[in-house]
C-alpha cells in the first residue's frame, strides 16, 4: 500500500482527513467531465436534481454538509434508479462552514469551516480533466443534458470554461410557480482541473481562479432552472441579507424577488413570469420540459445581466 502524499492545503485545524490533497499531483486525469453538489438537505429537489445530471456528466460527485433529511442516502438511491450507482461518489464534510457575507469573510480560508477550504476539499475528489461545480437545487432541461453531454468531450484540452445561465424558478405549489427572466444570471460553472483553476477566498464567498488568458464561453439560454421554494427559508446560508449591489448583485436580486411574492406582489416585478401547469403535472416539470423549451428566444430580453 503506498504511503499517504502529503498535504496541497493543510487545513487549520490539523486534521489530516481533511487536508486538501489535488488530483493532478498522482497522474494524468481521465478524460471526461464530473458534477460536484455541496448539499445541506436537498433530498427534496434530487429527484428533479440528479436524473438529468447523470445523463449528461461521466461522474457526479456529492459532497454532503451536516443533511438531516437524508440528502445522501437519497442521492445514492436516485443514481441506483437511474442505473448509474458506479458513476456517483457519495461522502460526508462534518463541519459546519460559515454563511456566505459576514462569517466567510471572517473565516481563515485553510479552516475547515471556510467555504473556501470546503470547495477545494469537495473539488479534490474528481478524477477527470474537467469539473462542473453545480447546485442541489438547480434542474437541467433535455436542451442542457445535451449541451452538457457534448462539452465533456469537445472541451478536452481546450482549457476553456464555460458559463451556463440559469433562471430561477420560485415554486408557489405544485402546479404554480414564478419565472425570472428579468435578467441573466451568467457564473461560470464549468472549469478545467488544475492548479490555476482552485479556490479562494472574496468577501461574499469562495471564487475560482482561471488565468486571464483562459478562453471564455458562454452556453445558451434555457438550459437550467434553480429552484426556490417559497415554504422554505431560500436565505439561511446567508449570514446577513444586506446584500451589496456590486460585490452580490444576483443575491440582492433573488431577495427582492423573493420578497415580493413572499408579500403577494409578484404581478409588480418586471421580467417574473407566473407559470401554471396543467393538471396533473408538476410545474417543475411542466416548465423544464414543455414551457422552457418551446418558450421564445431570447430568453431574458434585458440588456442588463448579473454576473458572479
């Protein structure tokens, strides 16, 4: 058995189990592209979350935080449905991070409890050139498994990353929910594995680093939904809600939106669209495969967009 490398980023806390240790250091990487999910319960939305996602990925990777709801056994029973149980990585961080704002930016980033250490550790367990960093909350449509499905061969080598819109779809009830197409929630999700592409730390939470000279793309509109859910507390990851238009323009964005139907006042927000389904189908559905795909393009006709 060969000895343990040591440490890329040992953490603060001096447990070894939880020291960062990159791939790329033992051997070439496989070809391919894996999903990494950072979840605190999300056993609700995995059953929209993952089917498509393991369509359209090599590998999925979950990384569970302190789930009380039985998030992990959830995921890996969705994968054994899909067929796709070898293709899932299912582990456990034990450590409470700090909310995004205020405790993060008060947070050393080599600590255990910093969103930053937290990524790179979840991020040093893929094994393929490239990673996709993605949301328990955020549904593929059939449009974004292919576009996923085509980027994990045509990016090898490239060295490029990709930014993938996503629209926020605010969940009233089974068959009523809210649409945001009043602006374009651009972030890059999808990176190349290496020593340039790793974490660290900015005011409001983690970001990635890439070189400057790294060749950008944007993937089209459509492809995905995040969703909130208006029973739950959408903000409880955050440490405080004053959020700064021009360091968390998207957070300040989701809080007005979401206080407005939180107060019934969603006809008054323009670009939010009210979506009903028909009987018998869940708007979840309804709208990542029938309203989303046959819906007019552009998407989001604001030239305005919100970038992090």
């Amino acid at each position: 058995m060969s000895p343990v490398r040591g440490a890329d980023i040992a953490c603060l806390e001096g447990d070894p189990a939880y020291d960062v240790r990159w791939p790329w250091k033992d051997g070439a990487l496989s070809p391919g592209l894996t999903c990494v999910f950072r979840l605190k319960n999300e056993a609700h939305n995995l059953p929209w979350v993952l089917p498509p996602m393991l369509e359209a990925v090599q590998h999925v990777v979950i990384v569970d935080n302190l789930s009380d709801d039985g998030t992990p056994e959830v995921a890996q029973e969705v994968a054994n449905e899909c067929g796709a149980g070898d293709r899932i990585t299912v582990t456990s961080y034990p450590h409470r991070v700090s909310r995004a704002g205020s405790e993060h930016l008060a947070t050393r980033p080599d600590s255990v409890h910093s969103l930053t250490h937290f990524y790179n550790w979840s991020f040093s367990h893929v094994r393929t050139a490239y990673s996709m960093k993605w949301d328990g909350d955020m549904v593929l449509t059939r449009e974004g498994v292919s576009i996923l499905r085509d980027l994990s061969w045509q990016l090898e080598d490239s060295n490029a990353i990709v930014a993938v819109p996503r629209h926020p779809l605010s969940v009233e009830s089974e068959q009523v929910a809210w649409l945001d197409l009043g602006f374009r929630f651009l972030e890059p999700w999808i990176y190349p594995m290496g020593p340039e592409f790793t974490f660290v730390k900015a005011f409001e939470w983690e970001v990635r680093e890439f070189p400057e000279s790294t060749t950008r793309l944007v993937a089209p509109e459509g492809l995905c939904v995040e969703l909130k859910w208006l029973d739950r507390d959408e903000f409880a990851h955050w440490s405080d809600m004053d959020f700064d238009t021009s360091r968390a323009p998207r957070k300040r964005r989701e809080w007005q939106v979401y206080s407005a139907l939180r107060d019934g006042r969603g006809h008054e927000v323009p670009g939010l669209h009210r979506i009903e389904s028909p009987p018998g189908v869940h708007v979840v559905d309804h709208v990542t495969r029938t309203w989303l795909p046959r819906a007019e393009r552009p998407l989001v006709r604001r030239k305005g967009r919100l970038e992090v």
